[in-house]
C-alpha cells in the first residue's frame, strides 16, 4: 500500500475554515484520549484493534483524516 499522504493540523484547520468537509478518525489509544485536553468535537473515536469493524461506517464521499499521538 502506497503512503497516504500527511497534512499539518495548521493545513486541516484552513481547509476546515474554507469549507472543506472532513471525516475525523481519532485513533489515539484510551488512555491517550482521556488524558488530552485537545480533542476534534467532530472526531470519531476509531480504536485500532478494531478498526476493521469501524471500517463499514466510515463515509466514502469525503476526504479521511486519522490522527494518533
């Protein structure tokens, strides 16, 4: 599988301000996500042990941002 390519948390948050419809995985372990004060409102909370399940509810018609720590 070819890399996918990165972007800065500056880059999301113009792209987000212009318009631009993202979904949000947030792939951070529980504990990580707990403990973080900065958190995406929008974020979904994908686990990596399951995320194969998560897979199928995960929309198709717009650009994919995962984010871990």
């Amino acid at each position: 599988m070819a890399d996918a390519p990165r972007i800065s948390v500056d880059e999301l948050r113009k792209r987000m301000e212009a318009g631009e419809d993202f979904t949000i995985l947030d792939t951070r372990n529980p504990t990580e996500w707990e403990q973080s004060d900065s958190i995406i409102p929008e974020a979904r909370r994908v686990a990596l042990d399951r995320w194969e399940e998560a897979l199928s509810g995960i929309p198709h018609d717009r650009p994919v941002v995962a984010y871990c720590t």
